[in-house]
C-alpha cells in the first residue's frame, strides 16, 4: 500500500529562507528552501546536523516565522499555529503534575473546546496506553511518554502531523516498536506525515520519500523515492536493496557542501 495520490500537494514550501538573529551576527538556517509533500504521504527529512532540518518542521508547523518565503496547507498560507497540523517532538513535554488522561486532553482546554474523549480512548488502545489514563509521566517509561504524545497531536483529528525526532531519545528495541506503531497508525489513518529524522535507516523504513537537505543554510538538496511495498517489517532492514539505499542516502549527506550565501544586507546593517 502507498500513498494516495492528490489532485495537488498538500503541503507547499516555497522560498523558505530564515535568519536567526544572534550575539554574533544573523545565523543563516534555511535558503529559499522549496518542498511539496502530497496528500497521505509519509515524508522523511534527513540531513547533516545542524541544516535546519528542526527549523523548517517548525516553520510548516507554524512555530517559527520564515524571513521570506511561504508554506501553505491546502492552498491557504500557514502564519501561525494551525488546527489542521498536529506536532510530535523530540520530547514528549508532558506535564509532570498532570496524569496521562490530563495531559492528552490539554490541547482542548487551550481551544476552550470539549475532549473528543471516544476518539482518544480508541488511540490509547491503538497505542497500547489502554488502563492508563490515570498514571503520571514519572510512572511511564521513554516509550509510553512517547505514544501519549502522539496520541495527544492526533486527538484533534488533524490531517498533518508532523514529528521532531520523535524516537532520538529511545533504546534501538523500543525505537523499532514505534517504527512499527507509527507505520500501522498512517497505514490506518492515512494522515499527511513529516518526520524529521537522522537515522537514515529509519527514514528509508518508514517514508515513501525522503528528502536530503544540504549543509546550513538548509534547502533540499535531493529527494529519493522509497520502492518498498507496506506493510513493512523489520526483516526489511536486513535486505541488501535497504542496505545499498541507505548508503546511496548517506554518501548523498555526506556530499553536499554548504552554499556560500551572504545575508541580506539589511540584516548586516
């Protein structure tokens, strides 16, 4: 099973071009970066440390505003937080003095809008959270605190979800799990996936594209086009063909040399 196919895109990144002010100087981070990701894909964005790749997922998410450039969703121009973008970080961010069931349903406290509560108790049973509700993140391990923030970013039934290097933070068995759930939950979805990633292996397991972004200032350097059929297991990792692609993937990283580009000047004035 792949992705559906769209009229259009659903996600547009044009142009996107960012400085960072900083003590130093203005911190080049992404160069007139251009993306389009279509509907139902799962789209993996991998680069050298460093290349912005955190700074575009924001920029998309609506989090951080672009120096120049646009992302739009559906057509419509994304300026701020969007109702229609779920986020996954590098970090679960749950509350500490809230208990799981608390934690998920804050996005709707922010909103001033009721729980979809039969809608988050099927994602905790999908998710393997069920009994939970009332346990505390001290009282979850790094896995489960992760599966409730996914949880919580999908319980407002967004159509885009986009995740931080969700799983960086995991032991390779548990990352490989959430491999696994995070696969099953777009197979069954269908949802509009960005996912930030270093591991190339788990991005070549997990997307449909994945996208290299070139040294700071980051814009997509090359996109590869992912040939393996879903559902996918782990026995996959262990082919040649995986093994040969990731390789092409790394060397495609290792290659490309950051752009030389001088900031604007009213940013140097």
């Amino acid at each position: 099973m792949q992705a559906k196919t769209a009229a259009g895109p659903k996600l547009v990144v044009e142009g996107a071009t960012k400085y960072y002010d900083t003590k130093s100087g203005p911190l080049h981070a992404l160069d007139n970066t251009a993306l389009q990701v279509q509907d139902g894909e799962f789209a993996c964005v991998v680069g050298p440390s460093g290349c912005g790749k955190t700074t575009l997922l924001w920029s998309i998410a609506g989090l951080h505003s672009l120096t120049s450039g646009s992302v739009r969703l559906d057509g419509d121009e994304v300026t701020g937080p969007h109702p229609q973008i779920g986020m996954v970080f590098q970090e679960a961010n749950l509350l500490p003095w809230r208990n799981l069931r608390a934690n998920i349903e804050f996005p709707f406290e922010i909103r001033r809008v009721p729980p979809d509560r039969a809608r988050i108790d099927h994602l905790l049973q999908e998710v393997g959270l069920g009994g939970f509700d009332e346990k505390f993140p001290r009282e979850l391990s790094g896995g489960m605190q992760q599966r409730a923030a996914i949880v919580r970013a999908l319980s407002f039934d967004p159509s885009v979800l986009l995740m931080d290097e969700p799983f960086g933070a995991l032991d390779a068995f548990t990352r490989d799990e959430m491999n696994l759930l995070v696969e099953k939950i777009w197979l069954e979805t269908q949802k509009t996936i960005v996912f930030i990633t270093h591991n190339i292996t788990e991005a070549v397991f997990l997307s449909d594209n994945v996208y290299v972004m070139s040294a700071r200032p980051g814009r997509i350097a090359k996109v590869f086009p992912i040939p393996f059929e879903r559902p996918r297991t782990l026995d996959l990792l262990a082919t040649k063909e995986v093994f040969d692609l990731v390789n092409e993937i790394k060397a495609e990283i290792e290659s490309s040399p950051s752009p030389a580009i001088a900031p604007p000047a009213e940013l140097t004035a």
